[in-house]
C-alpha cells in the first residue's frame, strides 16, 4: 500500500521507515515522501497512493479531501493527536478513514513546557547572550522562586497531567480545570472552575484540544481574570490564544511572561528555514519585540522517544485499515 507522507522532514522519515521495518520485516508499506504541506494545490501529488500521512499544519477541508478521495485516497493518517486541521463531516461523507496518534510520550510535551516556564522565569535565554558578550551583570535578569507558586493546568489530559506532576514536584501548588476532569489529577491538585484558576494562578499552562469551544480560550476576557504579572503558556495549539489580546496585555503590562511553542498562524512560519527572509506577519514580529516574551517553534513533541511513538502508532493505524481490522485511533 502506497501512501503518500506530507510536510515530511529527514527525521520523519528516519522513523517512519524504522517503524515499517518492524511492521513488515522488509517493509509492509511504501511511502512517498514530500516536504511540501498538504494543501489542494499540492494534494495532486498524492496521485497513486491509497492513504496520505499528515501533521498539525496540512490543510484537510472538503476540497481538499474530495479531491484526494478522486484520486483514490481512502485513508487520512494524522501524526498527531489533534484533528481541528481535517473537515470530520466532508470525510465521514467520502468515506474516508480518518485516524490519529491520540497519546505519544505525553512527558515530552510536559518537560518543554517546564523548559518554556524555567528558561523565561530566571531568563537564562537572556543570559547566555550576555554571558557571550562579555556581559556578566546580573541587572535585569531577576527571576522568583517557583517552590510555593501557584500553576494552573488547563486541561488534565495526559500531556495536563504529566506537567501537573512535574509543577508539583517542583513545589507549585498545582491547580486544574477541564470540562471532563480526570481522576488521575485528584492527587495532585485541586479541581476548580477555570475563572478561579486563572484568578489564583502565577503561572497559566494550557493543554486543551483546540475545539469552537476552546477557540479564543484566552481571550480579552479571561486575560483581565489572570493575576496581574502572571505568566501563559502555551504547548497545545495556537488558536487557544487570540494574539492581539495578549499583546495589548504585554503592553499594559498586565500579562507578565508569555511562552509559546504553538502559534494561530504558525502554519506560514513554522518548519520552515526563514533566516534569509523578510516575516510579513505584523502580529508574530510585534510578539517578538518583548522581552518577557518566549516563541519555540512547535518543538514540544520533539524528542525521539516521542517521534519513535508516533510512527509506530500511524503505522499500527495503517495497518488496521489495511487489514479491515477495528482501530481503536480512529476520528469519528
């Protein structure tokens, strides 16, 4: 079976074909590797192949998706755990297999959002530069102790609780919301409603879906909840955060700290070498013109512990639509 992987990057391709090996011994599957994203310009190149393969940022509306179903596409491979980026109901009317990759090494995404809140709470980013230079002045550079801080989780999926658990044993009083809340979380913290964790928190973390109900999540609104000086960040998905909200909240020096590894129009930047351009995105450059501000290039999944699950689970996903087998990964 041929599929054709999208937004595909050497290392995607390092693991995918190691996790083909296993599958099949020589191989089971044949993929066909493009660096380009998946949008309908680009989706003629899936000519031949019977499923795509796909990340956060390829484009999976219903023209996308009936073109690729004429060309005979019958699955839709997500290496990922979000689906905001793929049009449910065009793919439930073609017929398409849809699956994703609902929980990869959790602990990968937690640690760098500790690494976010640790690097821009004592400015060690800041730091290095000086320390580079010559600069050894301590001036600017104070930091607050987190033992005894109060973070809030949003979200008490896996990825919520493995940053909870990190928090707590750092000695932060850990907070959580979520509209389903785990059981897991009760030894950890204190359940509440998401006005009181925004209220009470030093630190805000969110580990939500993006979904039309969490879209804006942090907005101008929830924004005048959160303790003057605390710090947001976030690891999930760029729309959670309505940008120019949180920039007039930079600015009125309301919001403290901000550390992003996800951006809302992170999809014309992100994975991509820009160094030699000009970035006409106003709203990303205006962000990068504060201090107390940190951007990551959505590199939380980044690890090879997590990078080994994703592929071994997309192709435990082919495999079942292959087979015709029941997959337990599959969007409804």
């Amino acid at each position: 079976m041929k599929t054709a992987v999208f937004s595909a990057r050497p290392y995607d391709r390092h693991f995918l074909e190691a996790a083909n090996q296993h599958v099949g011994g020589e191989g089971r599957f044949e993929f066909a590797y493009f660096d380009v994203g998946l949008d309908l310009t680009t989706s003629t190149l899936a000519q031949g192949s019977e499923a795509v393969c796909v990340f956060v940022n390829d484009r999976l509306d219903a023209p996308v998706l009936e073109a690729l179903h004429g060309q005979g596409i019958r699955a839709v491979l997500l290496r990922c755990a979000g689906f905001n980026n793929v049009d449910l109901a065009a793919a439930e009317r073609l017929g398409l297999f849809v699956a994703r990759v609902p929980a990869y090494s959790p602990e990968a995404v937690a640690e760098h959002a500790l690494a976010l809140i640790m690097t821009l709470n004592r400015q060690t980013h800041r730091a290095y530069n000086r320390v580079r230079e010559g600069n050894f002045m301590l001036d600017g550079l104070l930091g607050r102790t987190l033992y005894g801080r109060t973070a809030g989780i949003v979200g008490t999926g896996k990825i919520g609780l493995a940053t909870a658990r990190i928090l707590r044993g750092m000695g932060c009083n850990v907070l959580g919301y979520d509209p389903y809340p785990s059981s897991a979380f009760d030894g950890i913290g204190e359940m509440v409603p998401l006005a009181e964790l925004l209220a009470r928190s030093d630190i805000v973390s969110l580990h939500c879906p993006l979904t039309p109900d969490t879209h804006h999540l942090i907005n101008e609104a929830s924004l005048a909840l959160m303790k003057p000086g605390a710090m947001l960040v976030n690891t999930s998905r760029g729309g959670l955060v309505n940008t120019d909200a949180v920039i007039r909240a930079l600015k009125s020096r309301h919001l403290g700290h901000l550390a992003i590894d996800v951006y809302e129009q992170e999809s014309a930047l992100f994975f991509q070498d820009l160094s030699g351009e000009i970035i006409d995105d106003d709203v990303f450059q205006r962000l990068m013109t504060f201090p107390n501000v940190l951007v990551t290039g959505h590199q939380g999944f980044f690890t090879a512990e997590a990078l080994q699950e994703i592929s071994a689970i997309t192709l435990g996903n082919l495999t079942d639509f292959a087979e015709g087998r029941a997959c337990p990964n599959k969007v409804a």
